[in-house]
C-alpha cells in the first residue's frame, strides 16, 4: 500500500473546493486497493469562505482531508512550501497540485505508476499545447519558460508548471531549504537525480481569470533566475572586462593623438568615459544589490505565518498539534 499525499494551495476557491473534495472521494475509491490517497490543502489566505469549507470538508472526511489557513495571501509557491513542510512522517509520495480542476484528479494514478516503473524522484505532468489557453497567458507561459532555462541551464518544457509527484524520502532530506526556495518548479528540475514525465490535456475553465498575471510571471521568473543562476553575474563581469578592453585601446588612442600633437582640449571623451562607467557601476550595483535582497535579507523572515490547522491525519496523533496556541508554539 503506497502513501499519497496530495498537496494543494487554494486561495479564494470557495466555489470550486467540493468540486475538487469530490474528485478526491473518486480517486481515493478507485484506487483503494492499493493506494491511501489523503489531501492537504492550503488556504492561501483566503477571503471568500474558503476556510469554512476546509472546516467543513475536514469534520465530514476526517483522515482523508487535511488543512492550513494562512493569515494572509502568501502567494503559490509560498502556500505549496507551506503544506510540503507540514507533510510530516506518513506519506511515500507527494503529489502537488491546483484545487481549481485544471489538473484533472485521474492523472495522479499516471503519476504515482511512473514513479513505481521508473523510481524517478519527480515525475512532472506536462500539460499538451491547447489553444484553449488564452493567447496571452500562452505567450507568457513560453517566455518564463524559455528565458529561466536559458538563463539557468536547467531542463524546463513549456506546460511543466506545478502538477507533478515527488518522492517523498528526497523532499525531508531537501525539506529545511523549501521555504526559501522560491519556485518549486525551478527547483524540481534542478534537484539531481532520475526524472520522469506524463502528458495530459488540460481541462480549461471558461469563467476562469489567470492568476498568473506578467508581474507575477515575471517575479517568479527573477526569483529563479537569481536563486538558480551565476549567469547574470556573469554578464556583469563580460561587460566590465569589455568597459576595461575598451578604455585601456581608448586610452592608448589618446596617448598616439597627443603624442602627434592632434588632440584638441575638450570635455566630449571624459564625459563619455565617466557615463559608461558610471551606468555599468549601476546596473551591476542593481543585480547585486537584488542577490543580496533575496536571498540574505529576507531569509530572516518567515514566508507565511499559520493561522489555523489540522494536521491529524497526517501525523501520530500525539504530534499533531491540537489547538491555534500549540500551532504558534511549534512555530
């Protein structure tokens, strides 16, 4: 009998949380004989009675359907980190995924199969292309994908975003890092080790909105770029080893004109000299200053706070804790 822990934020999902509790009940009979498939959901600060339905979810189904509530929208990485780093002791396998039914529920069986056949220490579930995607949200989709693997070297397929499985040995041993992490999606490809894939096409919602808007594609892209990669520091270091190549020739053609007698007393060339090196000072005091911002200064502070939880079925019942107090405690 495997273990499996299906991970999921959900921030303002009220109306689509029963819907995906259904499909949980569903896959949970279908593979019953060999699988014991439980739920941990994140509210990601919710505003919309998304935690009176995890409440509600957690009474009717206890020791399948477990939750946090943040104190405030953390954001998606940050809620999936949360619930991995509270998977605790039970599972075998960990599958994370979105609650609003975009990563169809029967997938998860493809999932924890490729894992048994292959022992790979992640399988991702790779979305086929669809024109059901908005074009703009597709466009953005290939640009984060395109720019973070160039930028960082690592294998990324456009439609690989975070429904995927992960052996659950190698995340405890990773488990202190999740919550600075940044994007899971960038750190599974990084993590060494066998990977798998699966394919599935997307069910796409029509009255649904993306949350992955261009400032949060592009957040994320620079969080991984900066976590992930020395390239930028490397662009940095060729541009002033290209500044240097290009004063020192400079330099020499001023010393051959003076000494031919044909310079002319003028401002033009130290003023241009002094504004490139000025503005390349800048743009690398830029990259630098933004490596030190993430990833030494805000490491001091957590990247979301619990609020409520019930975390009992995941765990022996004298380690789970038992009231908001004991959570803040623990924290």
């Amino acid at each position: 009998m495997i273990n499996l822990l299906i991970v999921t934020p959900a921030f303002n999902e009220a109306a689509v949380l029963p819907d995906f509790v259904d499909a949980l009940l569903a896959l949970r009979r279908d593979v019953s004989a060999t699988i014991d498939v439980r739920a941990l959901v994140v509210d990601d600060g919710s505003s919309d009675g998304t935690a009176d339905i995890l409440r509600r979810a957690a009474d009717a189904h206890p020791g399948v359907v477990a939750y946090l509530s943040l104190t405030a929208n953390a954001g998606h990485q940050a809620a999936l980190s949360a619930g991995l780093c509270h998977m605790g002791p039970w599972p075998d396998a960990v599958v994370t995924m979105d609650a609003d039914l975009e990563h169809p529920m029967p997938v998860v069986r493809e999932l924890v199969a490729a894992w048994r056949e292959t022992g790979a220490i992640v399988v991702h579930a790779i979305r086929r292309p669809t024109r059901e995607l908005p074009l703009l949200k597709r466009l953005l989709s290939a640009l984060f994908y395109r720019v973070t693997s160039a930028l960082t070297g690592l294998s990324l397929s456009t439609g690989q975003a975070d429904f995927r499985l992960w052996d659950a040995a190698v995340l405890r041993s990773v488990i202190d890092y999740l919550p600075h992490i940044g994007s899971l999606r960038v750190f599974a490809a990084w993590l060494p080790g066998p990977k798998a894939s699966v394919f599935y096409d997307q069910h796409v919602r029509s009255d649904r909105t993306s949350r992955f808007t261009f400032r949060k594609n592009y957040e994320l892209a620079a969080i991984s770029i900066v976590r992930f990669s020395h390239v930028p520091l490397r662009i940095i270091s060729g541009i002033g080893l290209i500044g240097l190549v290009f004063a020192v020739t400079y330099g020499g053609y001023i010393a051959l004109e003076t000494a031919r007698g044909n310079t002319v007393p003028g401002w033009s060339s130290t003023v241009l000299t002094v504004m490139t090196m000025g503005c390349l000072q800048l743009l690398a005091f830029g990259i630098l200053s933004s490596y030190l911002r993430r990833l030494v200064f805000t490491r001091a502070l957590p990247p979301w706070v619990i609020r409520t939880s019930r975390l009992a079925p995941l765990a022996p019942a004298d380690r789970a804790p038992s009231s908001v107090d004991e959570v803040s405690r623990n924290l």
